[in-house]
C-alpha cells in the first residue's frame, strides 16, 4: 500500500473518529457508525506501522461499535449514564497492565520490539474502555484519558503526525465527555 494512501486513510481515519467523539459526548447512538468507519480506515495504517495490536485492535472496535450502536439505538434520544464503584475501577486496571504485560512480552518479538509493550497497554486498555464506554459507565471516559495520551507519545514516536494530534484532541474531548456525562449522572440521581 503506497504511503500517499496510507496518509489518506489516515486523514479520514482522523475525521470520522472525530466526529465520531463529539457526537458520542452527546450520548447519541449515531456516532457508532462513525467510529465504525473509524476502524475500518485505521487497520491498515496502524499495520503499516509495525501497530499489529493496533491493527488487530481495530476489528475489535468495529464489532463494539455495531454492539454499542445496537445497545444505544433502543434508547430513547440519549442514554442514561451508569458509575461504577472505585474497586471495581481499581481491578480493571490492575487486569489491564497484567494483561498488557504478557501481550507486550509476546509482541516485543516481532518487529515492532519494546514498542510491543507499549502497543499491548494500549489495545488492551482501549478494549477494556471500549466495552465501558459501550455499557455507558461514566469512568470509560478516565480510562481513555490515560490511553490517548499514551497512544499519542507511541503514535509520534512511530511517525504517526497526523494520528498523535487526534489523539491529543481524543484526550481533551475525553477529558471534557467525563465531566458532561458526570453531570448527566447527577441529573439522573437527582430526578430518580
């Protein structure tokens, strides 16, 4: 695949994630098709760069995202919001970096080397923030603060311009979905 395609699918890859995080903070099911159309551009363009568990991470995201799309399509104009407790929180990250280790030692063996364990840390977090994200709990959001300032000093030391800035955004918007959906969260408790 020649790089001026990679970079295109790159841009586009940028943009309907893009739309894809403005419209999720809304709590609207129709971002998933955008994220949807996300994963589908960025596979080749993270296989391209030596990001196997990118790559693979990306069909994963579709199959969530039809998941999510079909979870959130029932409700009514926007979801309701759940929190978890803090031990519940506490696990999943102590799975996460546990499981990221061993991926992370099974990927430093391929070309990709020591960046397989960064690789690892951030596919197996953003799966684990994918399915909360599509379970709409309001902690999702911390857990892809963390990964997309990860992704982004892995993105821009693999190359990855165009892909480090969305990510730098992702983590902002992220930043800004917690606080939207925390509110959503209190409305709820209060009109309950």
């Amino acid at each position: 695949m020649s790089q001026e395609l990679l970079s295109i699918l790159e841009v586009l890859g940028v943009v309907t994630a893009l739309v894809y995080l403005v419209v999720v903070t809304k709590r609207r099911w129709i971002a998933w098709p955008f994220y949807i159309a996300s994963s589908c551009l960025y596979a080749p363009v993270f296989w391209h760069a030596d990001l196997y568990a990118d790559a693979v991470l990306q069909i994963y995201f579709v199959g969530m995202g039809v998941y999510a799309w079909m979870v959130w399509k029932g409700e009514a104009a926007q979801v309701r919001v759940a929190s978890w407790p803090l031990r519940y929180n506490v696990a999943i990250s102590i799975v996460i970096v546990m499981t990221a280790a061993v991926l992370g030692y099974l990927l430093s063996y391929t070309s990709a080397g020591w960046f397989g364990y960064a690789d690892a840390l951030i596919t197996v977090g953003s799966v684990v923030a994918t399915f909360v994200t599509a379970r709409k709990v309001l902690q999702g959001w911390l857990y892809w603060v963390a990964i997309d300032i990860a992704a982004a000093l892995v993105f821009a030391l693999r190359g990855l311009e165009v892909t480090v800035w969305l990510y730098a955004v992702y983590a902002v918007l992220a930043w800004r979905a917690f606080f939207v959906w925390r509110e959503v969260s209190r409305e709820q408790s209060f009109c309950a």
